[in-house]
C-alpha cells in the first residue's frame, strides 16, 4: 500500500474493531486476555503486510527497513553451569548479521513468569526487527503457532514438529550422526546396541533415538535413565551389550560414577558413545560435534535471503573418533 495505514485501516482489513487491534498493539496483558489467539495473529498478520507501524519515526524506519534481527531465548543463553552452550549459535548470528549489516535485538520477555510464551502474549517488542531467530531446547508450541499464523519470518535453530504448517529451522542431522557412529562401531565388531536415553520430548531427543532405531534394528536395547545407575548397568549386562550409546551428559556421568563404584572401566567393560554433541565433553570421548556456529550463521542467512534455501535445513555433524569405543575382544 502507498498511502498512510491507519489503525482504522487494519481494524478494517482484520475485520475486527479499533479496539481490539489498539489493544493488540499496546500489549497490556489484561487486554491482550480478552483478545482470542487466531483473532491476534490476523491483526498481526496485517500490520506486517501492511507496514503499519505505531509512530512517525517508527513508520520512517519501517519504510528504509529497520535491518535488524530478533533473537528470542525460551531459556538463559548465560547459565553458570552452561556458559558455553549457546555461545557458538550466537557467535554465528553475530557474524553473519554482522556480515549483512544488522543489529540485533536479544527479547527474554515473558520468561519471568516461568509461561514462557513472551511472544504471543505480547509482540511489539518484536515488531521492532524485521525478522527472528528462536533458540532453545523447549518451544511452547503455542508460540510456533502463533508465529506461524502472524506471518512475521523466523527460523527456529532446531528441528521443530509442523504446527499447522511446517516450521522453518536449520537443525543439527542428528539422525545420520547416530547412524554413522552405529556403522563404525559395527566396522570395530559391535552387534549388541544399548541406547541410554528417553528417546522423548525435545525433537533433537527423538532424532537421536530415531537414528539409533533405524540404524541399528533388532540389535539394539533401550534402557530408561530412571532410578539408581547401578540397575542401568545391570540391563546393559543382561542385553549383552557391548557398546552404550548415550543420550545426555547427565546419563553418561552418572554412569560413569556407577562404574568407578564398581572398578569397572570403559571401554574395558563395554563401549561408550555421547551423542550429547557437547563441547564440554571430555577428552578421548567418541560422539560428535554440532554444527553450532554454522547453525546461527544460517539461520541469519535463511531470513535474508530465504528464496535461496530451503524452508527447512540439517547440517552434518563431525564425528569424534575418541577411545571410548575399541574394537571388540575376539
């Protein structure tokens, strides 16, 4: 449109009154409570393709293009315990935005009231860039909804499940990293598979566990991480496992544990892979690297220029040799 979008005129097109979009726009939560989900993301949808924009100097900055990208955290990008983790996604994202000449916007709203669902409750704040970047493990799927009925472009780093519609991402290829590290224990005479893991929740989980399945087949064990690690061991003798691919950090030291308990050692007693895909694993560890940094700098890339990639990405992981997965006594 080449003329002057007024509240009146998104009010219109959205079929809905001034009053609702007025509250959409101000976000105060006990207004924004009294407008229905679908009904928000049609106005939403609006503004965006309308350009529409609450004040003069925010209109002139949507007309150049604000040339700045979002970054919305469902969890601490800065933990003590994992200060680490997202460092490389971020240090991707800045690179590349960098490369293109954009800002960045870090948004955290709504995770203090533990609801985690800062952006359909309120986006204005996100309205301020041009496109988003969703990072963490768990994303209400009510958020991705929201988003993808808004039309507002993101890309999610990690492989999130369709939610009427599939969902852009770039994701780790978890599935074939588990599958080459099921063959080269095969090529060192494995033929016995435990998989310590839920293989549940988080879709990287499940990717993780669907790539041991299919890889593997009937010679391989699940083993639930419950109760005492002691009994993880004991279901691992009696499938007559010799290697353990492991799901979480959390399974492997505990495990681990278990065993110096026992004066057992690996790869003596059997075989140790990680597929935690950690960089703080360590050393002498077989699993894989994930393509964090790579990942970020993509998923900048997949917003600004989207006609050149797909809508949905996998990047290959590095294998890690290690010594925790030997050869097979004969």
């Amino acid at each position: 449109m080449n003329f002057r979008v007024t509240q009146r005129d998104i009010a219109k097109l959205a079929g809905v009154s001034q009053t609702v979009v007025s509250f959409v726009l101000n976000e105060r939560d006990e207004n924004l409570a009294r407008v229905p989900e679908a009904t928000r993301a049609r106005v939403l949808r609006i503004i965006q393709e309308t350009g529409y924009v609450a004040d003069p100097i925010a209109r002139r900055l949507k007309q150049m293009g604000n040339r700045m990208i979002g970054v919305y955290t469902y969890e601490a990008l800065f933990p003590a315990d994992r200060e680490d983790f997202f460092y490389p996604f971020l240090a991707g994202i800045e690179e590349e935005a960098q490369r293109l000449d954009h800002d960045l916007l870090l948004l955290t709203s709504g995770r203090a009231t533990g609801s985690n669902l800062g952006l359909s409750a309120g986006v204005t704040r996100l309205r301020l860039a041009d496109c988003c970047i969703l990072l963490g493990q768990n994303m209400p799927s009510q958020e991705l909804q929201f988003l993808m009925g808004s039309g507002f472009p993101f890309v999610s780093i990690g492989r999130r499940n369709d939610v009427g519609g599939p969902v852009p991402y770039v994701a780790a290829d978890y599935e074939n990293a588990v599958g080459g590290l099921v063959e080269r224990a095969r090529g060192l005479g494995h033929e016995r598979f435990v998989y310590l893991g839920h293989g549940t929740g988080p879709e990287s989980y499940v990717d993780r566990a669907a790539g041991f399945d299919t890889h593997v087949g009937q010679a391989g064990t699940h083993v639930a991480p419950e109760g005492d690690p002691h009994e993880w061991i004991r279901a691992i003798e009696a499938a007559r496992a010799t290697v353990v691919f492991v799901e979480q950090d959390d399974f492997l030291h505990r495990l681990v544990a278990a065993l110096d308990e026992r004066g057992l050692a690996v790869p003596e007693v059997f075989s140790l892979v990680s597929l935690s895909g950690s960089i703080d694993a360590p050393d002498g560890l077989t699993g894989f690297r994930l393509p964090r940094r790579e990942m970020g700098r993509l998923a900048v890339d997949m917003l600004s220029s989207p006609a050149d990639h797909p809508r949905q990405s996998r990047l290959s992981c590095e294998l890690v040799e290690g010594r925790t997965l030997a050869r097979v006594a004969s």
